[in-house]
C-alpha cells in the first residue's frame, strides 16, 4: 500500500486482547501511519490472560496489563464498548456509542468461555476468562475453600494447582475417562491423571455433572460434592455471536473461516487469534488454535497484508505451554495425522517427552518439564526434518542430534 494510500485508510480493531493489540503493534512496526481505533469490551487497560490462572489467581500479581503506551503509537483505545454489529456493505461497525466508519477491520474478539448449562447465575459458579473473573476467585483461594472444579482440561488443571497451592480442597470432575482427553491421546494423559492425587486434588473421572446449587454438586451417580464454589473449566467458544446477519462465512464451531492472510470472506475484513481458523498447508486442514502464541503471530501476518508488505502464508507450527502441579509443560505441532509416537523418558518421572512422527518426520512434541526437547523439536517440526527414531527415543541424545 502506497504512504499516501496508508495515511487515509482508518483501521478499526475489535476486540483488545492480546490479538488485537499486536495487531495494533504490528501496524505500527510495519510502518502503518493511518489511522488506529482499537476496541474493547472490557474495561480494564488491556491485559494479558495466561498470568489470570497462575500469578495473578494466587495474589503473586495484581495485574497483567500490557507494556504498550498506546498514545505513543498514536492508537486510539476505546475500552468498556461493546461492538454489537457489523454492516459490512456501509463500512460500518455498530457499537454501543453508535456507528464506527472503518476502511479496514480487524476482528479479534477471542473466545467465551461455555457454561455449564443449569449452573448459569447459581451464586459461587465461577468461569475463569478474564481479569474480573480472577479477581472474583480470589477470596475463594484465600478463604480455602472447598472447590470443585468442571473439566480436567488446561484450564482445570491450572486452577486445580493454584487452588491447592493455596490450601483449597480441590476435587476435579472429569466426564471423560482422563484430563485432557480432547487434546492428548490416551497413552499421553494417562500419566498426568497421577499428577492430580500427588498434589492432593481429587480427580474423578467417568463423573458427569447433574446439577450445582449452592454449596454442592450432584453427580449423575447420585454422587455429592460439597462446593463452596465451583469452576467451570469446559472450553471456550469463538466470541462471534455479535456478527449474525453480517455476511460473514463461519464454520460450525462459529469460529471465523479466515484464509492463509487471515483475510475473511467480507472485503477487507480480517480476523485473528482464538475467533478465527485458517487453512494450514503444514498439517492439510483448517486450524482453530486457542493459545496465547497465534494470537502473537497471526497479528504479523495481518498487519503485513494491510500495508502490502506480504510476508506469506499464515502457517506457523502452533505452540503452546502450560503450568501445572509444578511441571512446565509445552507442547507444539498438530499430532491428529502422526502414524508413530516415541517417548523420551519414563512418564512416572518429573521430566519426559512425546515426540509424533509421520513417515519418520516429526509432526508433534509434548514436552514435559524439557524445554530443549521442545525448542529442537520445534525447529525439526518446522523444518520438516526426517529423523532416526531409536536416537530420537534415547533422551539422553539431543534430538537435533537424532537427525537422519
Ligand atoms: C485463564 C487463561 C489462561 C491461559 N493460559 C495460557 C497459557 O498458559 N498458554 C497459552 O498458550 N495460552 C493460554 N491461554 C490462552 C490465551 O490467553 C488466548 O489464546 C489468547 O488470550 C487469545 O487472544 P485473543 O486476543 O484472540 O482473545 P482474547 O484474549 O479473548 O481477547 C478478546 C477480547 O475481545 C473482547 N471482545 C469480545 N467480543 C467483543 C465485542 N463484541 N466488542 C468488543 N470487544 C469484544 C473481549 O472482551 C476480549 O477482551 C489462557 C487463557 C486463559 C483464559
């Protein structure tokens, strides 16, 4: 895009975390002049969400908010408005303060997280998306409460440690057979389940919820729970709601169908971060990731298609991390298509890894408590690089030295 083109053309982020404002910051970096509005809902200064269920839980924090001075990048904030439309025809957002004009616009409005159905508004239910809802928790963590936390996932887990930290009594309820069993095969989560009774948190599995009232949850067994507060830790769905009647295509999930710019199926609109999947060549389909990394990424990606700069495709290796039961655990690729999985290390042990090959390339690392293991393999995911797998499984061998 030309200067003179740049310096007329107004951008108008919705949605200010994390993908928003890189999306902002990229603008910038690239040498963006135009005009920058960015948008949010909530009301705090813009802030990071992975220190909510850790540092910040547990009172080692107060807040995560971003290190960017917004004035001095010339970026408008306009934070506690709800963007409640898009009129894609006129160039025209609708918020709650009335119409936004925009040239281009870029949606980044992240995810809500699913309730539990029959526990919505049951006084002590908690959800656990944003800074609010960390400060509402709290007290709970503080008080030791009795808590009963919905869904071994990522979340759950991260809750779980911190409520234990604290001195909670902490039962986990789990619908399937193990925690995470959306993300990991069963070999893989079997042993993190043994994480949860070491640190004294209950896991119950096979346990579906019945109903929650105040100060219990009922099981379908017939199960009770004392809960003076309870978590829900479920998943997250694509905040997209506030786009019905745009035009704009979405798949079943309700995230945005971008393209590999990020570009969505409106002109010169764009989506980026946890509302949005895109088509990963990489790993042959179309990727919905709700981690912390694409949402760092895929504002450069947009940001370089806005000023014509045109970095590529959109197509990183996606990566993730998560702190749990005193473990540092990451995880980066896409496994679903792997046709051989190799451990790196005993899983009874503090520290081990599982690497995903397909046809003697790596596809996926699990890395637990190695974070070399994870950087190498990183790099031989990216590169596509075949590699010997007995050296592979030898965790005494680096793995950039297993290389075929
Ligand atoms: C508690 C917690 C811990 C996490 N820990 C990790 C971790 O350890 N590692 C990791 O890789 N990932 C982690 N994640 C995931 C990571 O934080 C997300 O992937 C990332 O925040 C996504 O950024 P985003 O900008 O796409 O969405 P969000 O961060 O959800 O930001 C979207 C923003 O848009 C606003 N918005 C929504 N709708 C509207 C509207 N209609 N009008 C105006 N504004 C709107 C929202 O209020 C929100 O502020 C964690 C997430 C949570 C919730």
């Amino acid at each position: 895009m030309s200067e003179q083109k740049q310096a007329q053309q107004q951008v108008v982020i919705v949605g200010a975390g994390m993908a928003g404002v890189q999306t902002a910051v990229a603008l910038r970096e690239q040498g963006f002049t135009g005009p920058v509005t960015l948008i949010g809902a909530e009301p705090h200064q813009p802030y990071d969400r992975p220190p909510l269920s850790k540092a910040i839980l547990l009172g080692k924090a107060e807040d995560s908010a971003f290190d960017v001075d917004f004035e001095a990048l010339d970026v408008e904030l306009r934070l506690g408005l709800d963007v409640t439309g898009l009129r894609a025809a006129d160039h025209e957002i609708d918020t709650e303060a009335g119409p936004v004009p925009y040239d281009v616009l870029v949606v980044a409005t992240g995810a809500h997280p699913i309730t539990l159905p029959g526990a919505e508004g049951v006084p002590g239910v908690h959800l656990l998306r944003t800074l609010d809802d960390a400060v509402r928790l709290g007290p709970v963590l503080e008080r030791r409460h009795t808590v009963v936390v919905v869904g071994a996932g990522w979340i759950g887990a991260e809750f779980a440690t911190a409520a234990r930290e604290a001195g909670c009594a902490v039962t986990v309820v789990e619908a399937a057979d193990r925690p995470l069993a959306g993300a990991l095969p069963a070999e893989v989560a079997a042993p993190m389940a043994g994480w949860y009774g070491a640190n004294g948190a209950e896991l119950l599995t096979h346990a579906r919820v019945d109903t929650v009232e105040t100060g219990r949850v009922v099981l379908a067994d017939g199960r009770e729970l004392p809960a003076d507060a309870v978590v829900v830790g479920i998943g997250a769905r694509p905040a997209t709601g506030w786009l019905a009647g745009s035009g704009i295509a979405l798949d079943p999930s309700g995230a945005i169908t971008a393209d590999e710019r990020l570009r969505t199926s409106l002109p010169d609109v764009y989506a980026v971060g946890d509302c949005a999947s895109y088509p990963s060549a990489r790993y042959g389909k179309r990727l919905l990731v709700h981690h912390w990394d694409n949402a760092l990424q895929g504002p450069r990606t947009v940001a370089a298609t806005i000023t014509g700069a045109d970095t590529g495709p959109y197509d990183p290796v996606p990566y993730f991390w998560s702190e749990q039961f005193g473990r540092f655990v990451q995880y980066a690729g896409h496994h679903a298509d792997a046709d051989e999985l190799l451990w790196r290390g005993d899983p009874a042990e503090d520290t081990w890894s599982v690497l995903w090959l397909r046809a003697g390339v790596p596809v996926a690392l699990l890395a637990v408590g190695r974070p070399r293991d994870l950087a190498q393999g990183r790099k031989l995911i990216e590169t596509a690089t075949a590699v010997d797998p007995a050296r592979a499984a030898d965790p005494s061998v680096p793995l950039k030295a297993a290389v075929r």
